[in-house]
C-alpha cells in the first residue's frame, strides 16, 4: 500500500494577515514585562537607518508594538548588558546577542571575499592598531580610534574607518551600541558572552536557524519572504526548509507556496490591535511585495526621491489600524507641534484611526500640539482637523 502525503493545510487571506500580524507583535496584548528586549528577540532583527524625523526606526519598531514607553528606556534595553549587536541581517540591524553564532556564515563569507569595497593600503599594520587601541582603551567609536573619513565625501573612508568595519564583518570586532548614531566598536571576546563566541556552526546549520526564527516572526511565509527577512538567497532557504519544522500551507490568493510556524496554526489570532505609525523599515512592511500581498498595500520610501515627484511625503508612515494599512502620514516637528505634513487616508473610515495615531504619537515625542496641514482625498482635511482637536482634548 502506498502512503499518502497528509493533505496541506489552507489558509484564507484574512488568516494569513491576522497570523502575521501576531507573529509581529500587532494583534493581542503586548508584553510589556518584557518590553523591548522581548520585541527584539520575537522579531529576531530591528532595523536601523540614519532617518529621524519623530525619532530613529528602532526607537519606531518599540514604540509602534508597547506604545509610549520612554525613548530612553528602550535605547537602554536594546544595548545595555551585552544584550544585543549590531550586524548584516536584513540591513545593518539590531540583533539579539544570542543569535551571534548563527553568523558565522555570512562572517566566513566575508573573511574569504578577503576585502570590503573599501581596500585597504596595509592591512595586517592598520588592523593591528585598531585592536591594540580598543584593548588598551575599551569600546571607542571610529573618531576616536583616529577619524572616519579622510576629508571628502562621506563615502571617502579613512583607513581607520575602513579597517574597523573589515574587523567588525569579519567579527573581531562587534558593535554594542549607537552614541550620538555613531557606531561604539568593541572587541569581540569582551562584548559576546564566552559561551556564545564561536563560529563552530556550518553554513548549513546558521541558515536553518535563520529560516525557522524567521519563519515565526512572520508567522507565515513565501520562499522569498523568508529569503528576504535576512537577506539569503532562495537556494539557500530551499536547502533547509524542511529541517526547520516550519510547516507547508496553501494561502488564498498567494501564487507561490507557504511555510507556517506551527506555534502560529496552534490558536486562532485573536486580540486588539494597535492602531499607530509604522516606521517604512518596521518588519511588518519592510518587505514591499509581501506588504503588497499581505495588505494591498504599495508604499514606497521616498526620502530619496526629489520633493516635485513625492508622492505621500519624505518619510510617509503606514497607518496601521484594525489590522490594516488605512493611509499613510509624513509627519514633522516645529517646536513642540506635531505636523501632519501630508495624510493620505484610503476614507472616512480611517479618519478617527489617523487622529488616535497623531495624538499618540506626539504625546511619545513630547509635543503639546498637532497640526494637520495637506490630506488626500481633499474632502477628509476639516474632519481629520477636528478630530485631531477633539482627541487632543479628551487627552
């Protein structure tokens, strides 16, 4: 008698959205006993970028899951007591320290590239001085291990700079905080804890333990999304998913095959969700097609785009509400008033939502006041006003 596979497990489109939404943290209670450290290590990476307009994305990431909590405490949560790293996962990312070992592929890959894009002059001289200053000196940052740049353009590293960086991709050298954005280098054997400093595992072994963590902080998952989260290549994901106990689903409406993380097929995803402001690199959205796929949703970052052809605004955040991606806001600060500099809301519906969120939100960054300049669709601009003043007063 031949043995037939179990039938696969479906799930609808509106299961998929709510699974995610879990996975990350978006639907339910939060923890707040665990606070920040707890959301770094469910999320498994928090990017960083050098934006800030309400605060950093990773100050965001926090606030968007446990709402207010100071932006102190979490800067404190992320990089006090050895907790956490700085590294390569999806972009230069926070990452729980605990998952320093599971690196190790990607740092050999680095060592036997044998250089950055930066080459530098004399290698063995000028990594050897960076190491005997961080011994002698403890965590510096790269001004004070000599200078970053050489005087020109911002990518015109100085040899200082670009030995510490082949150190910290290579892994004698860690980064265990951000000081003034500047990155704090450290040596490894005294930034990570002796029972995690190796690089015993192989490739093969790193990759599935990113697939599968990456798996549960999606909750479900393409391939591709999973690939994407620490930025593997497809073949590798292939190689390992089904060592990973994640578990192949069919979903509504996705043209490619799924994994689940089975803690998240367990219990139906049920709870409040948050209704606030995305940062553009929050996990949730940081992957455009999946974004798309997930919430009919297209959000592009247009910082870099010039301001005539902006389309939503320099720094556009998701708005996230019931579960969904409802509008977008670009929001600034002239002294102690949050500005709505441009709202796009999908209708009336969202109106309320997009108050609740401004009100939020600059009561985190120590406003008193918003104010809301430009909204699309025009029509929704007096009654977005009035219920940014009315919420302001119940406050």
């Amino acid at each position: 008698m031949t043995l037939q596979p179990p039938p696969q497990l479906s799930l609808s489109a509106d299961e998929a959205r709510r699974i995610a939404l879990r996975a990350q943290g978006l639907l339910g209670a939060p923890d707040r006993r665990a606070g920040t450290r707890g959301v770094l290590r469910s999320l498994g990476a928090v990017q960083l970028d050098t934006i800030s307009v309400l605060a950093r994305s990773h100050e965001l990431i926090a606030y968007a899951r446990l709402g207010a909590v100071g932006r102190e405490a979490v800067e404190r949560a992320y990089w006090t007591d050895n907790h956490a790293f700085e590294y390569w996962s999806h972009a230069a990312c926070i990452l729980p320290i605990e998952e320093w070992p599971h690196f190790a592929f990607r740092r050999r890959a680095r060592r036997a590239r044998g250089h950055r894009w930066h080459v530098l002059a004399d290698a063995d001289k000028s990594t050897a001085a960076v190491l005997d200053k961080l011994k002698a000196e403890g965590p510096l940052t790269s001004t004070q291990l000599g200078g970053a740049k050489n005087g020109g353009p911002w990518w015109d590293w100085s040899e200082t700079k670009i030995a510490v960086e082949w150190l910290l991709d290579t892994g004698e050298v860690v980064v265990t905080e951000r000081r003034g954005w500047k990155r704090v280098y450290d040596l490894a054997e005294r930034a990570v804890p002796p029972g995690l400093l190796h690089d015993d595992l192989d490739d093969a072994e790193c990759i599935r333990r990113l697939v599968a963590q990456a798996g549960a902080a999606m909750g479900v998952a393409t391939r591709a999304d999973l690939a994407d989260y620490h930025r593997l290549k497809g073949e590798q994901v292939s190689a390992v998913i089904s060592d990973t106990g994640l578990v192949p689903v069919e979903v509504e409406g996705w043209s490619k095959p799924a994994w689940a993380d089975p803690a998240a097929l367990a219990s139906e995803p049920r709870g409040r969700h948050r209704t606030t402001l995305l940062s553009p690199f929050d996990s949730l959205v940081w992957d455009r097609p999946r974004t798309e796929r997930i919430f009919g949703f297209t959000h592009r970052l247009e910082a870099y785009t010039p301001k005539p052809k902006r389309v939503h605004g320099y720094y556009a955040m998701p708005l996230l509400a019931g579960g969904r991606l409802v509008g977008r806001i670009d929001p600034g600060r002239e002294g102690r008033t949050l500005v709505a500099r441009q709202v796009t809301l999908d209708g009336p519906k969202a109106v309320q939502a997009a108050a609740d969120a401004l009100a939020e939100a600059a009561g985190w960054v120590g406003c008193d006041e918003v104010r809301v300049d430009a909204v699309l669709p025009q029509t929704l601009r007096e009654p977005l006003a009035a219920a940014v003043q009315a919420t302001h007063d119940r406050r």
